[in-house]
C-alpha cells in the first residue's frame, strides 16, 4: 500500500479556528476587544463570528500569537504518491496560500465551554498555492518533471477540518491541545502552472500544463481517492 502523503503545514489555520471558537465561546477577556463575542448556544452568530475573524483579522493578532492567515506561509509541504496513474514526488518550498481572507464558514461544531471533538465547513471563493516547487514521475500517461515557480489555484473550494483536543493545564496555564486533524476538500475548479518544467523546454512544458489543466478532474479525482489530501500538520499546543 502506498504511504500516504505528508504535508506539513504551519498551524496558522488551526489556531485561527481556536482563536475564534474560544472568543466566542466564553474567553472572551482574553483576546482584543474587537473580537466578536457569542453564546455558545447561538449557532448563527457563532458562524458569524468566525467568519468576521478571517475578514478583521487575517492579517494576525501578535498579542495573542495569532500569525498572519492570509497569505499564510508553508515552508515545507510534500506530496508523495507511489503508485497507480498518478505516480509523483511533488515537494513544494516556501509557498504562500492565499484567499481565505474572503472564506465564509458554512458549519461549525463542537464550538463548547470544553471543546474535544470539532468539525468546521468553509467555502473559500478562490484559494491559490504560489512558490517553489520540483516534481518527478507520472502523471495519467505522461511522464513529467521540472523545478521552478508554481501557481495552483482552486475555485470554490469547498474546506472541512475536523480535530480532536482538549483543554490542558500547564504551570497554571490553560492550553489548547490537538491529538488528531484531517482536512477534505471539493472544488468546482482547479488550475495548475509550472514554470521550468523539463529543464526549462518550453514547448513540452507548455504541452503539460495544457494537459494538466485538460485533465483536473481526473488528476484531483485519483489523489482523492488514494487518500492523497490527507494532511498532517505540525500542531503545538496554543495557550488560550
């Protein structure tokens, strides 16, 4: 059985939901005062409220940690899968996710006084992948390889994170702490460009991103099901 694909992702967007969740749900003292504050009971204002965090606040919050969201910065992703029609080492090196500063949070759950296990449903308009990157192997029937810039950019893309945690106390300290995440994804759209594709032939290149962008459906379709967006991200405890 191919290894699954690891993707190791600043805990930027975790914490943002973290962020949101416990201002609305009773921490309220803690955090600026133009966060938005609710009852945990108000389902609407809840979704209200962490969708005004990514508006107001994308930027970060450096007194409580919170790091800038959009455009939120990955060192380090690698996409590695083993077999099948899609057969790729795709290593991506410090590139910048860019759009949710627009998402619109469609479904939260789990948003309690002691949260543990929580689901949140989003819908970002357009969400781009620009920086580095250097594949090789074989896409459907084509071979392929290159190192160079890359642009990928989904259209509606419909996100749902869920994780499970608890609230820990260290040195009197309250901390949130996260033991499992898993993200899903949807999108109506998917567009790919590689530049410096086979050491910079700009004929085959062009060739492949054509086809690339010929066959997305397919491509996303065959990562998906092989279990190729499963993401693991590099989560340390955040103080509330």
């Amino acid at each position: 059985h191919p290894e699954p694909n690891k993707m190791k992702l600043q805990a930027a967007v975790l914490l943002l939901f973290t962020v949101a969740a416990t201002v609305s749900i009773g921490y309220a003292a803690k955090f600026p005062d133009s966060f938005s504050r609710c009852n945990q009971e108000d389902g609407q204002c809840l979704l209200d409220a962490i969708t005004a965090t990514f508006r107001n606040f994308y930027k970060g919050v450096p007194e409580i940690g919170l790091v800038p969201l959009d455009p939120l910065r990955i060192d380090k992703m690698d996409i590695i899968q083993g077999d099948g029609p899609i057969n790729i080492e795709l290593n991506f090196r410090k590139v910048d996710l860019n759009g949710f500063r627009e998402a619109k949070i469609k479904k939260a759950n789990g948003f309690t006084a002691n949260p543990t296990k929580m689901e949140l449903n989003l819908l970002v308009p357009v969400a781009s992948l620009v920086g580095g990157y250097k594949i090789n192997g074989k896409v459907l029937i084509l071979p392929i390889q290159g190192e160079g810039a890359s642009n990928m950019t989904m259209v509606n893309c419909d996100i749902t994170l869920r994780w499970i945690g608890k609230l820990v106390e260290k040195s009197g300290k309250q901390f949130y702490q996260v033991d499992k995440f898993k993200v899903t994804f949807d999108t109506t759209r998917f567009i790919m460009n590689f530049t410096n594709l086979f050491n910079g032939d700009k004929a085959l290149g062009d060739n492949m991103n054509v086809f690339l962008n010929d066959n997305w459906p397919d491509i996303l379709k065959e990562l998906k099901t092989r279990h190729c967006v499963r993401l693991h991200a590099d989560i340390r405890s955040r103080r509330l």
